[in-house]
C-alpha cells in the first residue's frame, strides 16, 4: 500500500492510497476506484482494497477534502470556514482517477461506489474513462424513498438539526452527534438540498447535472442488500435511472441467499465476504464488456 498526496485542480489536497499487486505482476489487471460513502473514512476499504491488490488488480481509495486524510491539520478541531461542496468532491474523485491512469496507462478502470461514492461518478469531468461501475448499497438520498427505520426521524435531522447546528459551528460536528461525521458546512447543506428533492440531485442542480448523468455511457450494476438500513429498491432505482443513457441493472442480494444474518448498508466491505461478494464484483468486472453489448 502507498499513501500518496495529490492535488485537485484548484489546489485542494487529497490523501489517497494505492494498493498495487505483487511487484512480480507486470501490469494489473484493471484498476479500481473505491468511492467511499458520506462521512466514511477510507480506512474502512482497507481490507477489500488489498484483498483486490491481492487478485492482481491495482486499487485506490481517497478521502474527499476535508474528510479523514483529507482534513487539513489546522481543521482537526473544528471545520469552520472550510470551503467544499459536493461537486468539489467530484473533482476529488476526478484527482483520483487521473493519478491512477497515470500509473498504470491503458489499463481499464472500474468503480465500486459505496453509496455516495456511487451518486456522484455521473457529475464527473473524466467518466469516459470509466469501464464499468458496481454501486454497492446506493440509491438516491430522498427522505421519502429512505428505509422506514431511517424515514421515523430524517425530517428532525433535515429541518431542525442540521440548519441549526451548521449555523451554530459553522460546519456539521457528526462525529460529536455520532451522526454521519464532520461534513464541511458547503458539503452538508447542498446534500440536505439533494435529498429534500423527490430527483435528489438530478432535480435539486436542474438541467446541467442532469444531461451530465444523461452523457455517462459506463454499464452500472447496483447491488441492493434487501436488509439496507439507509436505503430502499425505490430510492436504488431513481438513482440508477439517473444514468438514462447506459446499460444499467439492479441485482438484490438478500442475507439468506449467503446464509448470513445480516449484510446492511455497509456489510459488503466486511471480510466475511471475501469469498461471495467480494468475488461477485470481480465477476461483474469481467462481464462489463458484454452487458454493454446485450444493452445496445
């Protein structure tokens, strides 16, 4: 593994990680970008990135600005005039996948999206270079289309909690609420906007991010965990159908089917499932090609 700093194209500072195969491989066999969910650090991808390292593939996981790694040293107590939205942190994904094409030229590269790491690959400058996408657990963050346990108190949480405390800190302090984590006070209101919207995003920005989302070509399969905590197949489906213009499908993965008592909204990434869902993404990887072709 190598930790890497890079810098996105308005100077912002990225910490990265770069899982590379065995030094005896010459060339990997694809790249993977992990985009991680809101407020998740990328620690919590170590294990499925190396295990990919492992299968001879080179991986990467990043925190977005002011996130984790991300978070300048000066910030650590509070983020408090950090300037960053959610379309910064699409350019940080961008950063990312610009210094692994670099790395490794000529290569294909994939994205597994681990909730908002799967929203935002359609907003993204260099999505042509994308060959696939797997979104694990992703659906659009609408409060009507969230699990019922999620929907009983999300309208405390968008109308009372978060506009109160953000003008209050100046940021969103998740960590000390034990709620998302810290969010930059840019990154928390935009979302709040999003998911107040029935289109989230594709509704909330209008017509510019959506013909974005209309110009993305990559195939996207969504693995739906049908005990998902945060999200619902309705809110899963407005998401994928966000990318109108690609081969896309849902896949539900219920913990019966694994023989297990539970996966979640963030399940997959545990190492339990090194040998089901783990291996179910490297399958969908190699079958990207031709899920293209039946679609066209």
């Amino acid at each position: 593994m190598q930790t890497i700093e890079l810098q996105a194209s308005d100077g912002a500072r990225i910490s990265a990680r770069f899982y590379w195969p065995d030094s005896q491989v010459q060339s990997p066999r694809a790249l993977v970008v992990i985009g991680g969910a809101m407020g998740v650090r990328q620690d919590y991808y170590r294990a499925f990135a190396q295990w990919l390292a492992e299968q001879g593939f080179l991986a990467a996981s990043f925190d977005y600005r002011g996130m984790g790694d991300s978070r300048p040293r000066e910030r650590r107590k509070s983020l408090r005039g950090f300037k960053a939205d959610l379309f910064d942190w699409a350019r940080d994904y961008d950063t990312v996948i610009d210094a692994l094409t670099e790395a490794a030229p000529g290569v294909p590269l994939y994205v597994i999206g681990h909730s908002l790491g799967a929203q935002l690959p359609g907003m993204l400058r260099n999505r042509d270079r994308i060959q696939g996408m797997v979104s694990i657990a992703a659906g659009s963050g609408y409060w009507r289309d969230n699990a019922p346990r999620t929907r009983r108190m999300i309208l405390y949480f968008w109308y009372v909690l978060v506009p109160l405390v953000t003008k209050l800190c100046g940021y969103f302090p998740g960590r000390r609420l034990r709620k998302v984590g810290d969010l930059p006070e840019g990154v928390i209101m935009q979302w709040r906007r999003w998911c107040l919207n029935p289109r989230y995003h594709v509704g909330a920005e209008g017509a510019t991010v959506r013909e974005a989302f209309e110009q993305a070509r990559f195939p996207v399969i969504a693995l739906l965990m049908t005990d998902d905590e945060l999200m619902t197949e309705r809110g899963t489906r407005v998401l994928v159908d966000c990318y109108a213009n690609a081969p896309r499908r849902i896949e539900r993965i219920a913990p019966q089917d694994l023989a297990v008592r539970r996966i979640g909204h963030f399940g997959f990434f545990r190492e339990q499932f090194e040998g089901t869902l783990w291996r179910r993404a490297i399958d969908l990887f190699h079958g990207f090609h031709s899920f293209k072709q039946e679609t066209a």
